[in-house]
C-alpha cells in the first residue's frame, strides 16, 4: 500500500490516510493548516481591514464635501493610489479627524477668533500625524501646491497672508509693525478685510507665479477694491520652502473707478500696477525676496508659514487644482 502510495499519489481511490503518510507528516499539513488560520484571521485581516475602513468611510466623504472644492470629484479609486500602509491606519484616521477640527476651529468661530495658540496647537498635532502616516510632504516638488486657495485663517489682519507684507517687514524690520498696528486699528465698518485668495502655478523645475488677491472695503462698504499682489515663484527652498518675489501690486475691480463709467473702466483694466518689488529693493536690497515654508499641504488643506517666522501659521483651503495637476 505504501509503494501504490508513492507511485500514484493521484489516484482517485486513494484513502485520505494514504495521501497523508506517516504520522510526522499529519503533524507538519496540521501545523500548516493552523499557521494559515492564523494568518487569515489576523496578519492578512489586520493588512486588508484599515485600507479598506480608511477608504470607505472618512477620506472620501471628506474629499468630496462641499468644504473640498477640487477640479473634480475623488473616488475610492483614486485614494487607492495614494495607498498608506497598513501601520500607519491609525494615524491617518487621527489625521482626518485633526484635520476636520482645525477646519471647524478656522470658520465656526463667529465674532471671536480662536487663539493662535489654539491653531498652533492643532497644526503641530497635523503635522506630527502626517509624518507618521507619510502625506502632505516635500510640497515643493510635489506639484499640489498648485492652484487657487482661501485664506481660513491668519495671525494676524488678512493682508498679512499676502507676501506683500512679509517683504514689507523685511525692508521696514524696525518700523512695520508700528504702520501695522495703524491700518489694523481702524474699525469696521470704516475698513473691512477679506476674503483673501492666492493663486499659485508650478512647472517641474520649482518656478512659476503666486497672486495674491484679498478684497478691502472701506466706507461700509461703498468702495471696494481687490489688493492684488503678483509675483514670481524663482526656486524650491528644501522640500518644504518656495522662494518667491514679490514683482507689482494693484488695486483691481474698484468700485470708485467703475463709478466714473467708461474711464474708469479702462483706468482698472489697463492702468500700471504699482512696482512693489522694485520699490522695496530700493530700501533694502534683496527685501522682495521672501520665503514661504508649506509644511502640510494634500488634496484640500495647505498650513504655510513665513520663514521669517516660523510661529505664525496661514490655513488655506483649497478651491481647485491647477491646470495641470491630476489625483
């Protein structure tokens, strides 16, 4: 019986003894079949269960909020492709929780901004977690900066997100604050600021454009006018960093001038801006120069700061993709 065994392992009257061996080897096919029990109710589970929970619920339902204004809408698909590993599930559900929170502590305030210490706290604790999981990272040469993004939340006035500012601060280092502190303390309604948008494009290389644009109303209202910066995006800084000059600044869309019909019309269509960048080099060379650090930056949250200081964060949300970035 042994030697059948042997010679015709397949054969179809085979005892299931038989096609077992010897006892040893009962022992060994038992202890494998045990190894792969455990294997599918815990390795295997524990490595298809959080990729599939991650996609499922949260991620997309947040991606395809009204809160995420993207250039189209994401699907389970695409965030497979952005696969995170198993290990860091964890994470990355704390992630999207954190995320949520900062947005809701960025635009559910009322009259009363939040602390920015309060934000601060949130944004490191988003930070920390996107480390951990691996998203939101080396922005400046991942190409998803690009595209247009609304200001959630600034330390201080609005205008202050405009590099603008920054560059201002860097000619003025002894003096901006006070010419700040003057523009910020006139009340509404004689002086209301915001929203404020940027634009940014990126080619392969690192170099492109930012515009910055944030409405300012004076009077209650009665005039208005959108302060736009352009500049230019000369170089990546790291993987976080984007050196950008600052080239004009504008008043665009002012309601006083539309007033005065077909003159005005053209004053604010084709009127020189104001060269800014070239202004501020006169004072202090090398001050258009400034340099903006990203350091969280996905499908529709970017935290940037100014490198001069570091401690002052800028929420952004985003509200499309650029022309040529694709999920």
């Amino acid at each position: 019986a042994k030697k059948a065994s042997s010679t015709r392992p397949n054969h179809q009257t085979e005892k299931p003894t038989e096609m077992m061996g010897s006892s040893s080897s009962s022992s060994w096919q038992l202890c494998l079949l045990l190894v792969a029990s455990i294997c599918t109710s815990t390795q295997v589970q524990s490595f298809i269960t959080p990729r599939v929970s991650r996609i499922s619920s949260s991620t997309v339902e947040y991606y395809n909020s009204a809160k995420c204004s993207t250039k189209r809408q994401m699907s389970v698909s695409d965030v497979e492709d952005s696969y995170v590993p198993p290990s860091s599930g964890s994470a990355m559900d704390k992630l999207i929780q954190t995320k949520s929170d900062l947005i809701q502590l960025c635009t559910n305030y009322g009259s009363n901004k939040p602390s920015l210490g309060s934000v601060q706290g949130l944004v490191r604790e988003l930070e920390d977690l996107a480390e951990m999981a691996g998203v939101g990272q080396a922005s400046s040469h991942s190409g998803i900066l690009a595209g247009e993004w609304e200001l959630l939340y600034s330390p201080d006035d609005v205008t202050r997100s405009s590099p603008f500012f920054w560059a201002f601060r860097r000619a003025f280092p002894e003096n901006s604050d006070q010419i700040f502190a003057i523009t910020d303390g006139i009340p509404a309604p004689i002086k209301e600021v915001g929203p404020a948008y940027q634009t940014i494009e990126l080619d392969s290389t690192g170099s492109g454009t930012l515009v910055s644009r944030v409405k300012v109303a004076t009077l209650g209202g009665l005039a208005t006018s959108i302060m736009t910066t352009r500049c230019s995006i000369v170089g990546s800084v790291g993987l976080d960093g984007l050196r950008i000059k600052v080239e004009t600044t504008k008043p665009e869309d002012s309601t006083v001038l539309k007033k005065l019909g077909p003159l005005g019309e053209a004053i604010n269509s084709s009127g020189p801006p104001f060269p800014s960048g070239e202004a501020l080099e006169r004072v202090v060379p090398g001050s258009s120069e400034v340099v903006m650090m990203t350091t969280y930056c996905d499908e529709g949250l970017r935290i940037s700061r100014n490198d001069d200081m570091m401690d002052e964060v800028y929420v952004w949300r985003r509200r499309s993709f650029g022309s040529d970035f694709e999920i």
